[in-house]
C-alpha cells in the first residue's frame, strides 16, 4: 500500500521557493509550488545555479540530477528534509 509523501516542512518549502525566485529572477509569490522548474522557466544551467543556492543555504549539496527528479517546490522541500537539511540562520 502506497503511502502518500508527508508534506515538506513550511520552512524548507519557502527557501526552496525563494532559491527559484533568485534563480528565476522573479518574485517570489510568482513561484508555483506544483509546476516543475523547466516548466517554470527554468533550464539546465539554472537548475545546476539552483543547486549551488541551495546548497548554499542549507549547508546541503544536492546533485542536479536530484533536482531533476524533484522538479517541483514541494519535491525539492521534500527531498532537502530527506537529507536534514536545514536552513541556515
């Protein structure tokens, strides 16, 4: 029986989503929480730079091919507390 994801925790959800924002170069709330980063917008040198902010942020490195399979906000939330990652202060 196939158990569905806990959600990500709030915290890592919105640095995730503010790692796409700078990324992105866009505003924050322009950020879907669904939609998969090429989809976004995003491409492959930016989502390796997505890697790079993350990684920065967390402490946390995280493969792009990682993040490819964790296309969304919410995945890539879930991944990072997978690998307890936490945000820096």
């Amino acid at each position: 029986m196939n158990h569905p994801d806990p959600a990500p925790r709030p915290e890592l959800v919105t640095l995730v989503r503010q790692a796409w924002a700078e990324v992105l170069d866009t505003d924050e709330d322009a950020v879907p929480l669904e939609t998969g980063f090429f989809e976004a917008g995003g491409n492959s040198m930016l989502l390796v730079l997505l890697g790079d902010v993350l990684g920065d942020t967390t402490g946390t490195s995280l493969d792009p091919v990682e993040l490819f399979q964790h296309s969304t906000v919410r995945a890539q939330a879930g991944l990072l507390a997978e690998v307890g990652a936490r945000p820096h202060a």
